[in-house]
C-alpha cells in the first residue's frame, strides 16, 4: 500500500459530553486497502471516534476528510451512503429472516412494485461469494447459523452499500479460533479489494495479527500511530496504560502475610467455561489479597463470575476451605462464605428503585428468607452504621440509591457485602468511575479487612491499584491465566510483560 | 422533609377519583345518597364497594405479579373456573343450604385456582418463558376450561350460605367489601411487614442484581403468581356468588384488563420494581364509579365505551409527569414539576 | 426477546385450544348415532329406526351444523333437531362448530363431499358465507338457514331462512305492556336492558318494543343501557338504575338472564319484584319460566328454540321440489305468571 493520499483524514477532533472530554484533539487518518486497528482501554474514546466518524454524534471542533472533501455526516445512513459501513458487536439482525432477507432488508429489489425474491437470493449468494469468499444457503434463516456466520452475513449487509470503509467493532469477541481464522481471511481478502478496515478488538494477538497500522488513544488524547511491525508490544501496552517502562521502579512492597502451610480458603483448579476463561489454576488464603490484571476482556470478570457461581464452570473443580463445592449459584456461594461486587454497578449491583437502606440490607435479609425479616429498627441501625462507617453521602438511608453518586452507591454495594461478613470477597473494578478520594478510601478500606482476616480477590484495570493492595497477583491474556505474580515479583514491567505476552 | 402531598404517588389518582366524583355531584346529586334499609347502607356509593371489590381483589394480585416485571392475562378465565367449580359442587350436592358443602365447594375452587396458578409461576419462573405469553396459554384454555366444566351453559345455585359470599351484607356493608379489605390488608402485610414486597421490588426492577444478592428469584415468582390466583379465585366466588350462579362464557371476561388499567392508574409501572397496593386500591374504585357514573347518567350503550376510553386517557394522561410538564411549559414559566422519585416510601 | 424459546410454547397453546375445541368438526358418516359423551366434541349420525321418509322412496339425508352448545338455549333447539328428525324419518348429520365460522365451513363442504340431500345451519357469525354456499349451489344441495340470518345479497344461496322474528319478539312485550296500561293516567316509567350493543337481537327487541309503546305517550322509558345478555351485568346496572330513579315501574329485559339478575337487584333493594316493578323478558328459558311462576316476572315472550319440526317440514318440502316461503317464522307463545306456572311442567328446556 502506498502512503498517498489518505481517504480519511480526521484532524484536531474534539467531543465534550456534559463532564467528560470524550476526544481531546485526536487525528486520526485511513488509508484505501489496510487494516487500521484502533487501541486504547476502557474510555479512552475510541467508540465516540467511531460514533462521531458515522454520523452518531457531532464533532465539536476539528476537521474531517473523507476522499478528498469535508465531509459532516448528520446520521449514521449518510455516512453509510457515503461509502462507511460498520458492523457492531452485538448483531443487529433478525435471526428469524433468511439470510438474503437480512443483508436487504429495507432496499430489496423489486418489481413492478412486489419484491422479487429469486433477484434477492441470487443477489445475495454473488455477493457473499464474491466479496466474502463464502457459499451459504441463503434462504435458510439466519438464526440456524452460527454466530460466526452471523457475523459475516452482518459483514455482507455493510459490504452491500458500496462501502470503501468497513469498521469492525470488536467483531471477534464471541468467536472461537477457527472462526477469528476464517474472519481474518476474509478480512484480508476485503482488503485486496481495497477496502479500508477499521479494527477495534482487546486481543493483543490478534492485532498483531492481521493489522498493518495501529493508532493508540488513552483517556480521549491521540498517543500515536505506528506501522504495526514497527510497534512492540511490551510498548503498544504501555502506550495504551499510560506508564513508561523506565519509570517504573518497584514500589515498596508489601510482605504476603505468612502463608505458609494454611491452607487456602478457596482453591480453583483447572476451573474454565467455554467462550468466558480458559481452564485456571487460583488459590486465595484468608488474609490475603489476590489481584487480577489484565486488559478489559481478558477474563478477569470470567474468572470472578465462575468463582461466585454467577456463571457455570464447565469444567475443572473448586475448593472451599479444603473441600470440594459445587459453586453453581450465588446462593451457593453467599452460603459459602463469598461476596462479589460487580464491575456493572448499574446492572448488575444497585437496585435503583429501592432505598439505600434496602439496598444494603438486601443480601442479608435474602440470605435469611422472607419471613424472618430484620425489624424496621435494626434495618434502620444497620444503615446508619455503614453510612457513618462508610461515609456514604448523604448520609440518608431512606434516599434512593439512583440519586447517589457513582462512588457512593458502590459503598453501599459494599456495605450490602460487607454486612454478610463475608471469608471471601471478590471485587471487581470497584474503584471504576468514581473520583480520587473515594478510590483512595475503598483501597484503604480493603487493605483493613484483609488484614482483619478476609481474603479479597482484587480486579482493576490500573495496574497501580492492583500493585499497592495486591500480595499476589494472577496476569490474564485473552481469557488464559498467563502469569502469577508474588511478593517482589509484583511489578508494573512484569505484569506489562506478561500482558504484553509473546 | 415536610410531606409534600402533591408529590404523594397517590395524589393524582385520587384527584381522578375526586373529579369524577364531583361530576356526580354536579349531574346527579343523589349518586351520594346512602339510606339505612333492613338492616344496612344502600346507595351508589356501597353499589361501588360491592361490584368494585372484585375487580379491586384481582388487581391486588395482579399488581404484585406487574411489580416482579410479569402480567397475569389468565385471572379472566381463573373468576370462571373457580365459579363453575364452586357452583358445580354445590349444585351436585345432597343440600345445597349445607354450609359444608359449601365451605368445601370454596377451598375446592381456590385449591385449583392456586395449582393454576403455579402452573403459570412453573412456566415463567421454571420455564422461563415471558410471563405475557405463559399465562396467554391459561388465559384462552381456561375459558375454554370453564366450560367443559359447566357444559356451556349456565349453572343456577340456591344454596343461601353461598349467596352470603357475594351478596350478603355483614355490619351494614356488602361483605364482599370485607373480603376485598381482608385480600388487601393480607398483601400489604407480607409484602411490607415480611420482605416480601422488598424482594418483589428487587427481582422487578434489576433481576440480575437481585440474582447476584443471593433472592431466591424462582420461588418468589411461583409465590406471587400463585397469590395472584387465589385473588382471581374469590373474585371468581364473589362474582358467581353474587347472582348464584356460574357463567363460564361471560364470568371475568375482560377482567385482566381492568386490573392491569387498575394497577397502572395506582402508579405502579407496567416495568416493574416500585409497587403501590393502595394505589392500585383506588384505581380499581376509579374504574368502578366510571362504570357506575356511566349508567347513573344514562349515557347511550352505543358510546359508552367511548367514553370510558376517554376518561381512561384523561387520567393516564394527567398521570404521566412528561405530560404535565409538557402543559405547564405551554402555559406561565412555572417551577419544574417536582419528579415522583423523591416519594420516599408508600403504605 | 427470544423466538425460538416462545414458539414452542404458542404451539403447545394451539395445541390445547385445538384439543378442547376442536376434535370432531368433520361430520363422521355411518354408524349409529352416540358414542360421545355430553361434553365431547360432538358429530353423530342419527337414523331413526323405524318409520319410512315420506314421499321419496330412499332415507333424506340431512347434514346440519349447529353453532355450539353455549346456552339452555341452543342445548334445546339441538335436541328438537334431533328429535324432529328421528321422528319424520331423516337420516341427520349433525356437527357442533364449537362457536367457530372455520368449524362451520369445514362442516359444511363435508356435507357437499358426502352428497346430503339438504344442508341447514344456524351461522355462527353474519357474513363470511358466499363462498362455501355457492359451492353447494353449484353441486346442487339446498340451504336451509336456522335460527340466525346471513348478511349476503344474493338470497339465491338459501332455501328458506327458518327462524324467530326478534322484532315481532318486541313488539309482542309491548302489546302486552300496552293493554296492562290502557288506562294509565299517569307516566308510566319503564327502564330496559339491552342485549349485547350490536348484536341483532337487541337492536330488534328494542325496536318491536319501542315501535309499540310509542302510542301510549304515558309509557316512557326513562333509561336504557346493555347488560350484555348476562346476569351479573343484569344485576350491576339494573342496581344503578334503582339509584339513579325512584320511580321505575316497568323492567323490560331483552332476555330471561339479565332479568334474572335484575330481580336480585330489585330484592336487594327491598322491592317485590313482580309488583312493585312489573317484569318483561323474552327467551322463556327454564329458569325464566320458574321466575315467572313464581310471580317475579310477569310476562316472558318465548323465543323459540324447538324449531325441528318446522325445519323437517321444509326440509320435506324442499325434497319434493314443492315451493318454500323464503321466510319462515318459528311458532312461538307468551307466558304470562299464571300460564307460566301451568306450562312449567312440560317445557322441554
């Protein structure tokens, strides 16, 4: 390919949402025939770059050009009529039509007014064939396919529109080897026929496996971008993490309390679920505090969601306290002992209707049944107790929890688990979104309890976070358990490393 | 914080309640005349009570199932089996004036009323299908249920004892009232003086989280649904009960959606999560004075639905604050209408 | 939401509503009549064993398709079909449609396939027919219609349409009421209740009536509303108007159900009904008639359902190719207390 003229040129781009300055003066450029893979973790804007390039949402300041012109798309089907397609993560098809139905849907030929089925079929099996390098049935319905199909028939759908960009947003985070395999095929097909590819994935492997060009942002600033074959990976890591390698000396260190002959409190062995985290080895002693590392989509909520129970291990075996428990459902595991703060507050932690009372009694009245319901008075003492211990604000159980901060309502999750006196609590993300004092306060708070005694299995994505409270820390890489890491073995370059990995 | 009554959830349907009352009051004074006769009140005001306790019994069930996220469709065809049950038995019993029989013709009817109503919880909490389509299936077998049982045609009691259930009257009021005071006050103590109603609220509003906090989602979905059967169930007694006798073609029908347009009047959302008994209370009583207010001033049957459609729209209209802010911002710039979340807590 | 986890599911519920309603829509030929139990789907094929069809030298086929079995009612007229038929020597087919248009339709291309000699029906709904009766026309099978009338221009598809004139229903309730106030001075106060909004019968009884009523200017109705044919809703607005009026003198039912659940209303309020309100209903159906023994009605109009041996007779006469009226009425009396009470005894239903 040759270094021309770009077909898109994205300049200075700015996007402010209320509080957030989602895009800080990013460039961005796309050149016809490569495939350009878009890096950075959780926030640093990347979706609002592709949302703002398709017409999602106006750009507040910068300029874009696409082959050659100004180009300001209003919705995303401008943008699609002007050659820029995109293919989203969750599929936005219909499994219940058949796959020449789906990829012309909305613009199905006719004739004399009635669609014209058989043009439609035969349309749609020259343009799988000849674009995607595939034969299917296409009056079958999509749903009898896999989702790997289905991926490509949502491909075919973009591809229809006389497209010459094609955005993949991580279009291969539910696929299995051989189906990423036969993606990228394809892919690499396309771009013979020169179409531009945007590629946005959290597999590092994967980028350095079919992209040509990286382009790097972290937290809405543009870092970089480089030919892939000129980028190493211990440093495309630390460009998306933010931290320089020869600024990082060992911090001191925590001494591991004395594990020595106890044994742990939970112990997984070769625990896996297919499509979440590849078969992992973990122990976790009381008093002791585990951290997960790894980038976004790496396995680390997999592994904690598996040893709650939220999700089902397929295989492999896990040990509660020397014995074996079958952790096949939450219950199961409060029952055990174990409490788990979700990295999803919204969905997956607060109940928004209820109180901040209710909200921390939950569990704990849950865990004792309907009918022995904790008085309306020791309700009310166990929340101010953790309000004041806390110091949720305001400081009024009665509040509903969706008008508290993001900080606080992950107290009071906290507090919810907390109230269980749990031996083991997993905490994912728990300091994601909320300000500085707070994440300074829930670390300290952590440290307490571990030394009071409970275990804590820790899951952030700064690595820091996972340095100063963590006494071992277990590295995940695209879903496998890659390294562990303990005592002065736990620094920043060798767990970047290890993300890094080959 | 002082309570701030206009910020109450009960404030605009009871402000429905009082408008069409008020209408009464304008048109046809003697709406509110109440006499003392043989031993009891006697009125429109006490027709209301009587005829609005069944439909105000459903909707107390109906609005526990629409707070877990479900909706019941299956409580019209549950008043006509339960019906046809209890007068089936009863009419082939040796002595219909026997209050055996008839006490055990009722625990007859609410007994499988209660196994249907399982049979809907076992479909959506075991199952797992969506709760509108599980209990479609009973909705349209149960009708035709009702009918095997009383062989399509109309089953006529004389039993006195039976009578009482719907037509009796006990301390001068119908005592279908009690039964309707004692299905409420019965769910507004397990929900709000057990933890019932906070694990209801829980599993409606985000049953991912409730999951994860360790409810017991499945049995407390077989419960509600369950409950919600036994309300159809002495609706479906008091129903029958009320002219002796068991008609499985007309009996309940279109209940289920007066309750639901009850439950959502009371301010509880078709969403799930927040629940309000007393809510659903006087959007049962509000759907029955306009079914009453209707033939008190002799609209012409020809348009009476039309008009019950409108004051339906009315008040779900004046019900919504993105309406009433969308007509205040049309008139004087006034302070922003105060949300419905800041309510604290309701009865 | 999830497809393919709901189809099952609505199969399962097609599968249960197929099963309790349908079954036996295909008329069976042969065989004896019976076999089925009162509840289950019901086609037999009734001979009469004794007694030879008149005029023809071989049996009369008849294949009838009667709309269900949701009332007193209709339980009678299926029975005076049957009974009549046995009785004149024709060989029915008889088939329940279960209240559904499809079950009738299917019924009756049955009966063109079998070759019956004539076809009669009570349609479940007005219109819908053209299609299936032009097809018997044109295998030349005669149709007889019972009970309910079609809406279809082309009266050529039927017979003869055998049935109770709703209006005439009315106007007999208002001849009576009529003669009992002759000599009313003053206003006489009626209220009504109407069948379901719509429906044919209540659009008629209402105008016989009214048609009547109106030369006396005392008679007045002073509040109509629709109880739907039922008890219960007899019973709710009949309760209103006893708030709303003081001074009803008058009930007029458009059937014996609302009516009796009228009379619930009129004793809960402390009135003798029968006396303090004079009652009119039409139908005559048993519990009406013991009502009305009983002297809480004072008049019932009979709708007649036991309309099989006017059916035979057109049938017969169809056969022969002898001319048929194309409106046939259904022979029906009035009960007033007294005669109520002496015919009680012998009412078929």
């Amino acid at each position: 390919m040759s270094e021309n003229r770009p077909i898109l040129k994205m300049t200075g781009i700015h996007k402010r949402f209320p509080g957030v300055h989602a895009l800080n003066g990013v460039d961005f450029r796309m050149f016809a025939g490569e495939v350009h893979a878009l890096m950075g973790e959780n926030g640093a804007g990347k979706s609002t770059l592709i949302k703002v390039l398709t017409g999602v949402y106006p750009i507040d300041g910068g300029e874009v050009e696409w082959e050659g012109r100004p180009f300001h798309p209003r919705s995303p089907l401008e943008a699609q009529q002007a050659g820029i397609s995109t293919v989203y993560q969750e599929i936005h098809l219909c499994p219940n039509l058949s796959v020449a139905e789906n990829i012309f849907i909305g613009r199905e030929p006719r004739k004399f007014g009635r669609i014209s089925w058989r043009a439609m079929n035969r349309a749609a099996e020259a343009l799988l064939a000849e674009r995607l390098n595939v034969k299917l049935d296409v009056t079958r319905p999509l749903g009898s396919f896999s989702i790997a199909v289905q991926q490509l028939v949502a491909i075919a759908r973009a591809l229809n529109i006389s497209a010459r960009l094609l955005i993949l947003d991580e279009p291969t985070s539910s696929l299995d080897r051989d189906e990423v395999n036969r993606l990228f095929a394809i892919m690499r097909h396309l771009k013979r026929q020169g179409l531009a590819i945007l590629f946005v994935t959290h597999f590092l492997d994967q980028v350095y496996e079919v992209s040509d060009r990286i382009t790097i942002l972290r937290n809405g600033r543009f870092i970089g971008e480089y030919p892939t074959r000129e980028l190493p990976r211990v440093e495309l890591v630390q460009k998306m993490i933010g931290k320089d390698l020869d600024l990082l000396g060992s911090l001191p260190k925590r001494t591991p309390p004395s594990a020595g002959g106890e044994r742990p409190f939970l112990q997984a062995a070769g625990l896996g679920r297919k499509g979440g985290v590849e078969p992992f080895d973990l122990a976790i002693g009381s008093g002791e505090i585990v951290g997960l590392a790894g980038l976004l989509g790496s396995g680390r909520t997999e592994t904690a969601r598996l040893l709650f129970g939220a999700d089902r291990a397929d295989q492999g075996k896990c040990f509660v306290e020397g014995r074996e428990a079958k952790l096949d459902s939450p219950r199961k595991a409060i029952d055990r002992g174990i409490a788990f703060c979700s990295e999803n507050r919204k969905a997956e932690g607060i109940i928004e209707d209820l109180t901040v009372r209710e909200n921390i009694i939950l569990a704990l009245q849950a865990h004792r049944g309907w009918f022995r319901a904790l008085s309306r008075r020791r309700q009310e003492e166990i929340a101010d107790e953790y309000i004041r211990a806390l110091d949720i604000r305001p400081a009024d159980p009665e509040q509903l929890i969706r008008n508290l901060s993001g900080g606080n309502q992950q107290k009071v999750i906290l507090a919810r688990w907390l109230l269980m006196n749990p031996r083991l609590l997993i905490l994912d993300e728990p300091t994601r979104g909320i300000d500085v004092g707070a994440k300074a306060e829930i670390q300290r708070l952590v440290l307490s309890l571990s030394e009071k005694g409970m275990a804590v299995l820790f899951i952030s994505s700064e690595l820091e976070e996972v340095i100063r409270v963590s006494s071992r820390v277990a590295v995940l890489r695209d879903r496998r358990h890659v390294r562990h890491l303990a005592g002065v073995e736990i620094r920043q370059s060798a767990i970047m490393q290890a993300i890094a990995g080959g | 914080m002082p309570f701030r009554w206009r910020n109450s959830h009960l404030f605009w349907p009871l402000a429905a309640l009082g408008g069409l009352l008020l209408i009464n009051l304008l048109l046809k004074p003697e709406f509110f005349a109440i006499r003392y006769q043989n031993g009891h009140l006697y009125g429109s005001l006490i027709d209301i009570l009587n005829f609005g306790s069944p439909l105000a019994i459903v909707a107390v069930g109906m609005t526990l199932v629409i707070a877990t996220r479900g909706i019941d469709l299956s409580v019209g065809s549950l008043v006509a089996i339960s019906g046809a049950m209890a007068c089936l038995t009863i009419s082939r019993g040796a002595d219909q004036q026997s209050l055996h029989l008839v006490l055990g013709a009722v625990l007859l009817a609410l007994a499988v009323s209660v196994a249907l109503g399982l049979w809907n919880g076992l479909l959506v909490a075991g199952a797992g299908i969506q709760p509108i389509i599980a209990t479609l299936i009973l909705m349209v077998a149960g009708r035709g249920i009702a009918q095997l049982i009383t062989s399509g045609q109309i089953i006529t009691v004389t039993s006195k004892p039976y009578h009482f259930i719907g037509a009796g009257w006990l301390f001068t009021l119908p005592f279908s009232v009690y039964l309707a005071a004692l299905v409420f006050l019965f769910a507004a103590w397990m929900t709000r003086r057990t933890s019932l109603g906070m694990f209801i609220e829980a599993i409606g509003c985000n049953p991912a989280a409730s999951r994860l906090a360790g409810i017991r989602s499945r049995s407390i979905l077989l419960a509600v649904y369950m409950f919600c059967a036994l309300c159809a169930g002495i609706a479906g007694l008091i129903t029958s009960s009320n002219v002796s006798s068991a008609d499985g073609n007309n009996a309940g029908l279109w209940i289920e959606l007066d309750a639901i347009l009850a439950v959502v009047i009371g301010g509880t959302s078709l969403a799930g999560g927040r629940f309000s008994l007393a809510g659903t209370l006087v959007g049962a009583l509000l759907i029955q004075t306009l079914t009453t207010t209707i033939y008190m001033l002799g609209v012409p049957p020809e348009i009476t639905l039309v008009v019950k459609a409108f004051v339906v729209l009315a008040v779900c209209l004046i019900q919504s604050p993105s309406f009433r802010r969308a007509i205040a911002a049309r008139g004087v710039p006034r302070k922003p209408v105060a949300s419905r979340q800041e309510v604290s807590r309701h009865g | 939401m999830n497809v393919r986890k709901i189809l099952p599911i609505v199969l399962l519920a097609a599968c249960l509503i197929v099963t309790a309603c349908g079954g036996g829509n295909q008329p069976s030929s042969g065989g004896g009549g019976g076999g089925s139990d009162s509840n289950g789907p019901s086609t037999q094929s009734t001979e009469s064993g004794g007694g030879s069809s008149s005029g023809a030298g071989k049996k009369i086929v008849l294949g009838f398709s009667q709309v269900g079995a949701e009332s007193g009612w209709r339980t009678a007229n299926t029975e005076s079909i049957k009974e009549a038929a046995a009785a004149a020597g024709i060989e029915l087919k008889f088939s329940d449609a279960q209240q559904k248009q499809e079950n009738q339709i299917k019924a009756i291309r049955s009966f063109i396939q079998q070759k019956v000699d004539v076809i009669a029906f009570s349609p479940v709904v007005e219109s819908g027919w053209e299609t299936v009766l032009r097809e018997a026309k044109e295998a030349g099978i005669p149709v007889i219609l019972t009970d309910r009338a079609i809406d279809s221009d082309d009266e050529s598809l039927y017979v003869t349409f055998i049935g109770s004139d709703f209006v005439e229903e009315g106007r007999r309730a208002g001849r009576w009421l009529l003669e009992q106030f002759k000599d009313a001075t003053e206003p006489v106060n009626i209220v009504e209740l109407q069948g379901t909004t719509g429906s044919a019968p209540a659009i008629d009884r209402k105008a016989g009536f009214e048609e009547v009523i109106r030369e006396n200017p005392n008679l007045r109705i002073i509040a109509s509303q629709t109880g739907d044919f039922t008890r219960a809703k007899g019973k709710e607005v009949m309760q209103s108007f006893l708030q709303a009026h003081k001074d009803i003198d008058v009930l007029y039912a458009h059937n014996d159900d609302m009516g009796l659940g009228a009379i619930q209303a009129i004793e809960a309020a402390g009135l003798v009904p029968g006396k303090d309100i004079i009652i009119i209903t039409v139908d005559a159906i048993r519990d009406g008639m013991q009502a009305a023994a009983e002297g809480k009605i004072n008049f019932i109009v009979e709708c007649n359902p036991l309309l099989g041996p006017q059916l035979m007779e057109a049938v017969i006469a169809v056969v022969e190719g002898r001319e048929v009226p194309k409106r046939i009425v259904t022979e029906e009396g009035a009960f007033t207390s007294e005669e109520a009470k002496a015919a009680l005894p012998y009412r078929k239903y």
